[in-house]
C-alpha cells in the first residue's frame, strides 16, 4: 500500500508544478482524432485537471484504449498530475512520452521530475535513502533559484535521524546567509529554526546549527552560542568557539588555540579544523606544527586545515606529511597541495599518485585536478600557453580511470568523490564509466560528483541514472540534475 504523502510534501509537488508548464511549446503530437473533435475521454480528463481532480485524470489516463493515441496536451496534464501526486517514476514514464529519445530535452519539466524523485523519498522509511534526499536539497539549497527546496528543509529538522536534521540544517544555512546579504536588517523566518537546533539531542545537529548561524552572522543567537562555548565540551564547544569568532568575540580566538593543544584528540582534531577554515593569521603557527601531533588523525586534520588555510607557507609542512606513515595522513596532504596551487608542487603529486595505497592515490586524483584550476598556478616561462601545471588532469583522470577498475567498491567510489572535488569537466567519461558500476556506492557518489562538475552534457546520464535500482542512487542522480538543468528555459 502507498503510503500518503506528508502534507508539506503535497504542497511543494503542488508548487513545482504549478511552476513548470505553462505557455511551454509542446513536442509536435499528432491530434488524437486526425485533428477533428476531442475525444470525450481527453475531454473529461482536461475538465478534471482545471477542477484539480489529478486522481481522476489519472485514472483516465491510465485506463485509456490501447487503440487511442494520447495528444500532446493529454500527456501534459497528465505529466502534472503525477508532479502534483507525488509520483515521480509515473511522471518520468509520462515525459519520455512527451519528449521521446533522440528529441531534445524539456530543462523545465525534467527539472520537475528530478525534483520530484528527490521530495517523494524525503519520508522514505529507509533512514540513507532519507539522509540522500536531504544531501540533495541542501546541494540545491546553494543556489537562490532553488528556493521552493526551503519548506521541505525546514521540515527535516522533525526526522528521527540526527543526520537528516544535521543535512537541513545544513540547507537552511546557506538561505539565512544569502537573506542577511540581501536583507541585513530583517532577521531570516529560517534563523529561528537553526536557533531551536541549537537544543538538538544530538551533536552533529548542534554543530551543524553553529557553522550555520556563524556564516550567517546571526547575532540573535548570540547568547545560545555563548552558553554552548561555555557549558557544552569536546567538539561542540570548539564548534561554539568558532562561531563566536565569526561573530567578533576575538577572546574566542584565543581559547581555540587553546583547544588545539588539549590533551583530548577529538577537542585538537575539531579546533584544528575551524582554524582552517576561519583563516586567521594567528593560528598559522599552531596549524603547520601539528603536523606532527603523535595522533595520525590530528595529523590528518591539520593536513586538512593547512590545505583550507591556504597559505603557501604551508608547503614544507605538507611535504612532510606526504611521507607520514598514515596513508590518511598522506592523502589529505595531496589535496591539500593541490590547494595551495603552486605549479612547482607537481612534482610532489606525482610522487603521491605513485603511493602503494588506493586511498593516497585517489588524495592524488584529487590534488592534481585543483592544482590545474588553480589561478596561483603561474604561466610557463618561456611564454608558451602551457604552465607548470600542464598535463595535470589528463594525470588525474588517468590514474582515475585505473581506479575505476580496481576490485574494491570502497576505492572506486573514492575515485569518484575524488574527481567531483577536483571539478574538472574532462573527468565525465570515468564518472559515466562509474555510474553503471555493479555495487551501488560508487554509482551513487558518481552520480553526486556529476553534479559538482556543472557539466549540463551529464544530464542524460543523470537522467537515465533516474532508473537506478536502488533508489538512493535514483535520489542523489535526480538532485544532479536539478542542479544542472535551469530554473527558466
């Protein structure tokens, strides 16, 4: 038995179509009666849908004589009637009618359809499907053309999995950020939900609620913040701490020096990580010296946090850790020197593509890529077009492509991730390559990184991935192509 679709999931299929389809051009369908009288079935059918009675268009539809060729129009309110219904695998059915293969793509209604596969599994009883559908919704939360995705976040933060609520919450931020740019006086209606997600049970949400609110430069939530930094411990409070710097409480800068000397691993690993990322020239020093922490996961984090830092300094730091005998440690280190952007670390890199462990090769995949967009990485010297970061992706995706045949789901699905983050547009062969994988990891994080190269000729990949078996595939392919594909066409 179907289950019926929550309210707030009726609203927004409501919204998305009542959006799309209005004065679009229809495919050239013959008339279903060689252009004489509309049928009465056809006709009943239209009656309905301006009554917004889509159950019985549907039913109409569906029980149509196999003799009878449905029109353009039929097929449209058809179309709409499964958006509206929340029936996203009926609706892609109904569009390969309207826009059969070998024609050209309608961006608006596929669009639609993508959004719909990703709202019909946001209450989906399987807690990584869910965690999925919210990954996509907080991807396309990034974008101000997205904004019908925002009542569904807020409803996310009501789900039983603190990943979920970590996921909208994440989402919900990126909103608040672009509504206190746009309108710095006027409090964000979402700024109270984050404000209540302070109070979640479980960390990740707190956490999550703390990044957001300090981007956003909430003031309101000042002095939740302040009692979190005071009272909570661990990670949330160094969390706290950061957000309170984005704030302008210097004071708090100096208690997360602090922090990153403490003797627990996981306050020096998170204070370690915000100091990456907040970028002040204070914590530059503490950074590059924990590059030797006893603890290989510190390490590994300060690794990171140099590579966010971004700071060329950092180059001896990174070449040491290219050697430590964590292969964690090695990987991260390789991104974090194709961060830097320095044409001369090539070198290095190609050392690291060369590491005995797939995990330190796919760190190298990855910093390759970002060495050659870099715009640090400076023109040859003799001239010539080419730069010392020349022949860099051509590397990466090579070396990527050898990792998309290892025997190891886990090492493929790296290799994707990997060649997403690096966002160069020639890895699309390899993703394509991966996304018809046997195991439905690497397909689903194929399909993810499509979406972050913003290469529209993926989208009939994405498309035909939105017949994947295994629905979290199908979600996370749908929210890639809602990210390709334009709002207005």
């Amino acid at each position: 038995m179907t289950r019926p679709l929550p309210a707030i999931v009726r609203l927004l299929t409501l919204f998305l179509a009542l959006s799309a389809l209005p004065g679009s051009a229809l495919p050239a369908t013959p008339p279903a009666s060689g252009g004489h009288a509309i049928p009465s079935t056809e006709r009943d059918a239209l009656a309905s849908f301006q009554r917004n009675q889509y159950d019985h268009v549907i039913r109409l539809f569906e029980t149509l004589p196999s003799d009878q060729r449905p029109s353009g129009e039929l097929l449209r309110v058809a179309l709409l009637s499964y958006l509206r219904l929340g029936q996203a695998e009926a609706a892609l059915k109904t569009y390969a009618r309207l826009v059969p293969p070998g024609h050209q793509d309608n961006p608006r209604w596929l669009r639609d359809v993508a959004l719909s596969f990703i709202t019909s599994h946001a209450r989906d009883t399987t807690e990584h499907v869910r965690i999925a559908a919210f990954t996509a919704l907080a991807d396309l939360a990034s974008r101000e053309e997205n904004r019908e995705v925002r009542p569904l976040l807020e409803d996310g933060l009501l789900d039983s999995s603190p990943l979920v609520r970590a996921r909208a919450v994440e989402g919900l931020g990126k909103f608040i950020e672009r509504d206190r740019q746009s309108h710095p006086s006027h409090p964000a209606v979402s700024s109270q939900s984050l404000k209540r997600a302070l109070d979640d049970s479980a960390p990740a949400v707190r956490i999550a609620a703390l990044s957001a609110l300090g981007d956003a430069n909430d003031f309101s939530a000042l002095d939740q913040i302040t009692r979190l930094a005071r009272g909570e411990e661990s990670a949330v409070q160094v969390f706290a701490l950061a957000a309170l710097v984005k704030l302008g409480r210097s004071d708090a800068l100096t208690d997360l020096l602090s922090a990153a000397t403490l003797p627990d691993p996981d306050s020096r690993m998170a204070a370690l990580g915000v100091l990456g990322r907040l970028k002040r020239p204070a914590s530059f020093s503490l950074l590059s010296q924990s590059i030797y922490d006893p603890d290989p996961s510190v390490r590994a984090f300060a690794a990171g946090a140099l590579g966010e830092f971004g700071d060329p300094r950092a180059l001896p730091a990174l070449t040491h850790a290219l050697s430590d005998e964590s292969p964690r440690v090695r990987s991260i280190a390789a991104v974090s020197l194709g961060r830097l952007g320095l044409g001369h670390t090539l070198v290095l890199l190609r050392q690291a593509a060369q590491d005995p462990v797939e995990m330190v090769r796919a760190g190298a995949i990855e910093g390759l890529l970002r060495l050659s967009s870099s715009t640090r990485c400076p023109k040859a010297n003799n001239g010539s077009s080419a730069t010392p970061c020349h022949g860099a992706p051509e590397e990466a995706i090579l070396l990527a492509a050898n990792l998309a045949n290892h025997p190891d789901p886990s090492v493929r699905s790296a290799a994707a991730q990997a060649l997403g983050l690096g966002g160069h547009r020639k890895a699309l062969p390899v993703l394509e390559r991966l996304l018809q994988d046997q195991q439905p990891q690497p397909r689903l994080t194929a399909a993810r990184a499509m979406g972050k190269l913003g290469d529209r000729t993926a989208a009939p990949l994405l498309k035909k991935a939105l017949q994947d078996t295994d629905p979290a595939v199908r979600v996370t392919a749908a929210g890639s192509l809602a990210l390709l594909l334009p709002r207005k066409s």
